[in-house]
C-alpha cells in the first residue's frame, strides 16, 4: 500500500509540474525580464536533469542493450575488442570547441593542430536494427584551419600477449558521413624502444568497412612487445558530421602455408 500511495502521490506532483510549465511557456512573452530570466536558469536546471534522465532510461531501453559485445569475427580469432566509447556510457558525453589532446573516456584522445577548434564531440545511443555496438561517437566539424584530425583509441594490454609476426590484426568500422571522406587508419606498434606504422584507408564504398595489418612486414621484436595503438585519421573533415557507429579490432594467427 505504501509504495502504490506513493507512485500515485508523484504522478499527481508530475501533473501539476507539467501544468505549472505549460502555463509558464504561454507566459514567456509577457513576463518582465527578471521573471524570464529566473524562469529561464530554473527550466535550464530542469532541462539538464531530464537529459541525463532521458539519456540512461533510452539507453536501457533500446536495442542493442548496453553491456551487449556482440561482435562479427574472421575465423581463428584468438582476441577481440570493442573500446568503450561504443560499448559503455562515457562522460562527459560530448564536447564543444574540443582542444587537441583532448581524452573522449578513459581509452581515446583527439588530436588536432587548429588554431581556433569548431570541432564536437557527443556519444550517441545505437537505436538501428543493423547496430551491434550500443553506442556510436559522432563528430560534428565545421570550419577547420588544421592540416590534421585524428582519433587515438588505446589497446588494452592484453592484445599483446603472445603477439608475433604471425599475427593479423583487423580493425572493423561502421561509418556514416554526411558528405564523402577519406578516413586512414594507423596501426601502431611499440616493441622496446622502437615503433612500428602501419596504415591503411578504410575502404568507406565497400559493404564490409575494414582494413587488416598483417605483422609480418614489420620489424617487431616479439619478445618486448608493450603497447599497440590505433590512430583513426580524418582527411579533410570540414564542413561535415561523421558517425562512427561501430568500432572493434580483432587478432588472429595468419593461415600457414
């Protein structure tokens, strides 16, 4: 009995709320300014804990279901991965002006050498029946006076595990762009104290985005492998909103021949 009181107390409290706003926005046009502008920090206040409410309730609610690591894999994959910016909520969600070295969660980093950034940042909810990833990151860019724009995702340590030059790492991507781009990506490889690059365009006009980095035309030093990276490099970004609505990196042997 209490808990049913007591839903029916809120939903009668949410009434009169919505009621007393509805009122309010029909009298927006009419207050003297001080009103508005109290009315206005409070509906401001009201608007962002909403947002966050309607952010974490859309993303349980919706397909796929955060927490979901679905993926689609070659065969032999002995690793995979999905960093978290599709596959968890991260804060904060988005970014205006975004400054290069800028983090996006705890893995990756923008990098970028404008001297005034009109570059954002926001996490999306993955809401399509073709969505394996919960999340996607969109990038919106506008003018850009750069020469570069690039997104830095971070392995975790475990990709380097038993990693020799029999191995091919392969980096899937689900992209959509609002006018046509060229998109790089670049393996990085640290073994003691040198590094190996790798790069590959990402083949945007295929069905199947992705690019594959066979190891065996590098120099690695499979007994001090530490760190692997991956550097997703925009090419002429201006003037343009990119969705990367999925990315994931797998590893598996190369066939022997």
């Amino acid at each position: 009995m209490p808990g049913r009181v007591r839903r029916l107390l809120e939903r009668r409290i949410n009434r009169i709320t919505l009621a007393r706003w509805a009122r309010r926005g029909k009298d927006a046009s009419s207050l003297d300014l001080e009103n508005l502008r109290d009315l206005r920090h409070q509906a401001r206040k009201l608007r962002s804990k909403l947002d966050d409410f309607l952010f974490t309730a859309d993303g349980r609610l919706a397909l796929p279901l955060i927490g979901s690591n679905a993926m689609q894999l070659p065969l032999y994959t002995d690793w995979s991965y999905r960093p978290e910016i599709w596959r968890g909520p991260i804060q904060p969600r988005g970014q205006a002006s975004v400054q290069t070295k800028t983090p996006i969660g705890s893995e990756a980093m923008i990098f970028h050498d404008c001297r005034v950034s009109e570059l954002t940042y926001r996490q999306l909810r993955n809401v399509s029946q073709t969505d394996l990833a919960p999340f996607g990151l969109g990038l919106d860019v506008f003018r850009f006076d750069g020469s570069f724009l690039s997104l830095s995702i971070d392995l975790p340590n475990d990709v380097c595990d038993g990693l020799g030059k029999r191995h091919i790492i392969r980096l899937d991507c689900s992209v959509d762009a609002e006018s046509p781009i060229e998109i790089f990506a670049r393996l990085n490889v640290k073994h003691g104290p040198n590094n190996d690059e790798m790069v590959r365009e990402l083949p945007l006009s295929s069905d199947e985005v992705f690019v594959e980095f066979d190891l065996a035309y590098t120099n690695l030093d499979e007994k001090r492998v530490e760190k692997l990276w991956v550097d997703l490099i925009f090419e002429g970004p201006q003037m343009n909103q990119i969705v990367l609505r999925d990315v994931t990196l797998s590893r598996r042997p190369r066939a022997q021949m």
